[in-house]
C-alpha cells in the first residue's frame, strides 16, 4: 500500500516544442511539509498544475491519495493557494469565503467557526467586511490563504504562499502549518524565500526541469557541505 499522499514519478511536461519538466519525482508524505524551490521558469508552478490535474503529463505518473489524475473528485480534499489570486473583488472578504465555503460543502454553523479562524491565522479579522476591491495585493494573498485553509484539507497545495507578506505574519503562517503538518495532514509549498525552506521537513530542489536534490534540510546541507539551504541551492545551481 503505497503511504505517499502525492505520489510523482518520472513526470515530463513539454508546451509545444520547450521542455519544461523532464523527468521529476516528488513525494509528499502525511503529515509532512515539502518545499519545493527553485529559480524562476524552473517549472515550480507546472509541477503544482501537474499535481492538481490541471495540467496532464506527457510521460511519468501523477497520483493523489494513490488516485491517478486528473479526477474532480479529489479536490475536495485539496485546498489549493494558486500564485495569482482567484477573488471576486466586488465581494466582501467574507463574502469571498463564505463562497468557497459553501464550494466546498463546508457545514453553515462550521463555517463560520472556520472563517473567524482563518482570518485570525492571516491577520484580516478587521478587513473581513471591506470590499477585495479595495485590498492591497498582500492583503489579497491573505485572503487567498485563508480559503485554501478552509475545510481543513488533507492536502494543501501553496504556490508561494507568503510573497508581499511581512515577516511577523509570515511567522504566524508557518505556525499555522506546522500545526496543520502535526495533524497529520499534508502540505506541498512552493516558495522564492530561502530562510522558508529551512522550516520545512524535505526540501526538493528543482533545476533544469528535474529534482536534483529532495531530503531534509540538514542532510542536504550535510551533504553540500554548506551551511543554509541558500548555499545548496547556489552551489547545486553551480554544478549544473
């Protein structure tokens, strides 16, 4: 019985004639964060499409909860943070979420529970009656954050998560999803922030369309003979 939640082996991806991903292997675990890093225009976000069904592999096997993809059915399970945020600006941010809520099939009295405490995690209690159309950009990634929340998943999928937010509700973030991780759900995040790779349990390094290097921080560092994941990354990205 295979134990791995997302489950990619050998998974290529060509858009015409460019190669974008050429032979990948990722697992995510439960109760396991997996950062995924790497330059831009590596591939972070196909790989995520690719995990969601949104995008269908030309080579390789993509599954979830060992379902081969794509298949709607799975992304009840999922809560995904895409990098562009999906809002309706003329709704309330709490409108917004009450949306996706129900979307989701989220129960009327949970629902509420869960939209007080998805805002507290990304700071917008004070905001949650303002219109989106007049949120900064930041604010909207919150708000994007708090619907991937939504439903406690057993998956979450977060596409840089934490880009335009500031360093003290980044810290509250990470919090929230090592608390999301000790329930033993699981979380693929994709991120631009090195110091972030040093929080999660594996980190997979993508470069040229393949994973050249997945294991936990320390090992990797270990094995790079450098002190942070920054250094593995610059001195992987150097061997290329």
């Amino acid at each position: 019985m295979n134990t791995a939640i997302i489950d990619l082996q050998h998974i290529a991806k060509q858009f015409g004639s460019q190669t974008v991903l050429k032979d990948v292997n990722l697992t995510v675990n439960a109760g396991e964060i997996v950062g995924l890093i790497g330059p831009s225009g590596a591939g972070k976000s196909t790989v995520i499409k690719v995990t969601l069904g949104m995008e269908v592999a030309n080579g390789g096997s993509a599954k979830v909860f060992n379902t081969q993809l794509p298949d709607r059915q799975l992304l009840s399970k999922i809560g995904y943070m895409a990098q562009t945020d999906a809002l309706y600006t003329s709704l309330s941010g709490r409108e917004n979420l009450k949306f996706y809520g129900q979307m989701k099939g989220i129960d009327k009295q949970k629902l509420q529970d869960e939209i007080l405490h998805a805002s507290k995690v990304v700071d917008l209690t004070d905001a949650l009656d303002r219109r989106v159309a007049g949120y900064s950009g930041g604010m909207m990634r919150r708000l994007s954050l708090a619907i991937a929340l939504l439903g406690e998943p057993d998956l979450l999928i977060l596409d840089e998560p934490t880009v335009g937010i500031d360093p003290a509700l980044r810290r509250q973030i990470w919090a929230e999803l090592a608390r999301v991780r000790d329930a033993g759900r699981s979380i693929l995040i994709t991120t631009h922030v090195m110091d972030e790779a040093e929080l999660v349990d594996r980190v997979a390094l993508l470069l040229d369309g393949k994973v050249m290097a997945f294991d936990k921080p320390s090992v990797l560092k270990e094995q790079y003979h450098v002190g942070t994941i920054e250094d593995v990354f610059l001195k992987a990205e150097g061997a290329e």
